[in-house]
C-alpha cells in the first residue's frame, strides 16, 4: 500500500524521490542508483497484464530463484527490481550482471553476425560439447585450459574467474574447439553422426551409406576427423567413398600430365594384384611398382591423391586408396589416366 498508484488506467509502481538504491553485484561489486534519477514505472497495463520488470520480480520469488545471472544491458533494470520486490515484503535474489557478447567488429552479436540458433549449429556440423565449451570460456576461465566437459565446467565454474569486460564471438575458435571435440569424441558415435551428414548434405544416399557398413564407417571417421573442423565438412570429404566423378579443384589442373598416363595404369595394375586391400599392403603394391617404374611417390603421390578423392589435402594416401575400395581406386585411376593422355584435366 502506497507504493503504487492508478494512471489512465494502468497501474504505477511509485519509485521514492530520494535516496540511493543499491545492488551488491556478484561481480560488479557495489552499484549505486540515485532514485531521484530513476522514473515511475507501469507495472500492469491497461488490459490488466503485467509488464517485463513486475513479472519477473514475482516469478523469480515465486520459484524461490535464488541467483539472477544475467547480462550487464539488464542492469538499470535491477533497482526498479529490487525497489518492487522490497514493497512485495519478499527476498530479492542475488545478482550478477556480465559483460556483453561482442561480434567480431566489436558491436553488440547479433543475427548479421552469423547463426544464432542452436539448431543451426547443429546443421552445420558443431557437436553440443563443443558449443557448451566454447560459450562457457566466452568471459571466463580456469588457467590456461582450452578444452572442459560439462562434467569439469559444473565442477570448475565460479563467477570470480569471469571477466569484466566485454568478450569477442570468435567463430575461428568455436570451429577450433568443435575440431578438439571431434578428436576426442567416441568412434562409434562419431560414425553414426557422419552418416546423419553425409544424407543431410547431399554427398550419397542412405542406402549408399549403409552399404558401406559399420566398420568403413568407423574408419572413415577415424581419419576424416584429423582434418576437417565440422561434421559438415566431414561429410564433404568423405563424397570419395562413393560412385560417381569427383569434381577437380582448380588448382590440381595440370597434376595429369601425358607422361603420368603410363605410371597411373601401372600402379593400377599393382593394386588389382593385391590380395588385400589394407593400407599396407596398398603401399607395398604401390612403391613395388614405382620402383619397377624408376619413379619416387612424390612424383604421382598428388595425381593419385586427386584422383581418388577430387582434392588437394586427404589423410594419409594408403589409408585413402584403402578405405575407398578396389573397385572405385581402380575405375579412378584408369579414368586418370585416360584424361591425362587426352591432356583433359
């Protein structure tokens, strides 16, 4: 009672006219608000529904909210906060207002910036361990460490090691992270999600998928993980796994030259001979016909690399030629081979 008042129609919460309201901030220490500069404020509207200030005081208290950590743009809303909840006779939370998330030109994120859902972090390809780690250190830290599971973060985390100034959205770092997350993350699991990816992004059918079976699968994950940042890109590297001509990158124009015609089908005819198909028996099988040949690796190694995968950069080639398969190695090279005759590429 006489703390708030009637004005056409609405309902005002009555600020005193003097004093100083203070906020004990958790991490911004003690906060003084002169209540002489702070205004009346309309606390239900006129159709009877409460404002953004009046709802959350009530709410907090009605769920006993014992911590309100927000960020510091909510600030001057904190003494109308406090002032409403000492007049409703209830206890008010403790509060801690951090610094702002800025974008990478130092203004306030926002959508220009790039994906704001989770959802589209996902879509492109970020793992949830990766994304709670990233916005976690965004602000804070513990030492020196980069890397946290949620596991270390519930343990480790204490608003004394946030800063108080405002933190940078490095996307460059969040992709560094989410490829920390990618090396460490189950085979098995990581496996299953390269295949969600690869039919998400186009690269092969499910059916496709599925008949390379659980094992290739893994495989493929195991070394495609090594070089690529998302899952997104996982499945874009992995498009060598399946039928189909593989589209050259510009730079490899001019690695099939005419004299690497005669190397490419002998080397696929060292491959055909191999009884099997490991990466060691790949290399021996290869190497045995360079040396036949006269020929280092390094003088076809990038022809063959291309070939077998349309790119530049792979992991390890025998682990590649390999994991490929015979058949599509085979069908690769002498289509190689054909167009480096032709001088097509």
């Amino acid at each position: 009672k006489g703390f708030a008042y009637e004005h056409e129609g609405a309902v005002w919460f009555r600020i005193p006219k003097t004093g100083t309201t203070v906020v004990e901030d958790l991490l911004l220490g003690r906060v003084k608000f002169k209540n002489s500069e702070l205004k009346d404020l309309v606390i239900l509207r006129s159709d009877g529904t409460p404002t953004y200030n009046f709802a959350c005081v009530v709410d907090d208290s009605d769920m006993e909210v014992t911590h309100v950590i927000r960020g510091d743009d909510h600030l001057n809303n904190t003494p109308k906060q406090l002032l409403i909840c000492r007049a409703l006779g209830r206890e008010p939370p403790k509060f801690a207002h951090l610094p702002m998330i800025l974008g990478p030109d130092k203004t306030k994120l926002s959508k220009r910036h790039g994906a704001v859902s989770v959802l589209e972090y996902k879509k492109r390809g970020f793992l949830p361990e990766a994304l709670i780690n990233f916005f976690a250190r965004l602000g804070w830290s513990h030492g020196d460490q980069e890397i946290f599971s949620r596991e270390e973060l519930v343990e480790l985390f204490d608003l004394s090691g946030v800063g108080k100034s405002a933190a940078v959205f490095d996307e460059a770092k969040l992709l560094w992270i989410n490829h920390e997350w990618l090396k460490r993350a189950d085979l098995g699991r990581l496996a299953r999600l390269l295949s969600e990816y690869i039919v998400q992004e186009g690269v092969a059918s499910e059916e496709q998928v599925l008949s390379l079976g659980e094992e290739r699968l893994a495989r493929a994950a195991e070394l495609l993980r090594e070089r690529n940042r998302t899952l997104v890109d996982m499945a874009h590297a992995a498009r060598f796994l399946f039928p189909g001509e593989l589209p050259w990158p510009k730079e490899a124009r001019g690695l099939l030259a005419p004299e690497l015609a005669g190397p490419l089908l002998k080397i696929a005819k060292a491959l055909e001979g191999c009884q099997e198909f490991t990466p060691k028996a790949v290399e021996q099988a290869l190497r045995g016909a360079l040396a036949e040949l006269g020929l280092p690796l390094k003088a076809v190694a990038q022809a063959i690399r291309v070939a077998i995968t349309g790119r530049t950069v792979s992991p390890g080639l025998f682990d590649v030629i390999s994991l490929a398969g015979r058949e599509l190695v085979l069908a690769r090279l002498r289509k190689a081979a054909e167009d480096a005759r032709k001088g097509a590429k």
